[in-house]
C-alpha cells in the first residue's frame, strides 16, 4: 500500500470517530510528532557561521539596508 493509500485510509477512519477526547489525542499527537521532526532536522550552527551571520549584518547595518521596526510590522501586515 502506497502512502497517499494509507493516507486516505487514514481519512477514512479519521472521519468515523465520533470520541471528541480521542481527536483531541490525536491532535496532540501530531503537533508533539511535527515539532519532534522539525527539531530532529535542525543543525547547530558553526561558531565562524554564526560569526559570518554577525558581520554580515553589521555590513548591512552600515550601509543602510535595514528598516525600522514599525516599518516591518506595516510589511508584515500586508503579507495576510
């Protein structure tokens, strides 16, 4: 069985539940598994990345190409 199969089988069971505390089990369940994944696949940065990262920014910084806060929360609202 392939896993869009198994997904939809998955569906299928998903939408016979009727136990509102099971769902909300599983929905623990599958946020905790997500942030585990995610956490797995992240990679402690090098001490001369980090150190790179810095002056990059302090080039950026010095040569204009920042904007203030305000200014990105009026960007960020366009974004929705």
């Amino acid at each position: 069985m392939n896993i869009q199969t198994r997904k939809l089988v998955l569906i299928e069971e998903f939408l016979r539940i009727n136990d509102e505390s099971l769902i909300t089990k599983l929905e623990s369940f599958i946020k905790l598994e997500k942030k585990l994944s995610h956490e797995r696949n992240l990679k402690p940065m090098l001490l001369n990345e980090f150190h790179e990262m810095i002056d990059q920014a302090k080039q950026d910084s010095d040569a204009g190409r920042v904007i203030s806060h305000q200014e990105l929360r009026k960007k960020v609202k366009t974004w929705k």
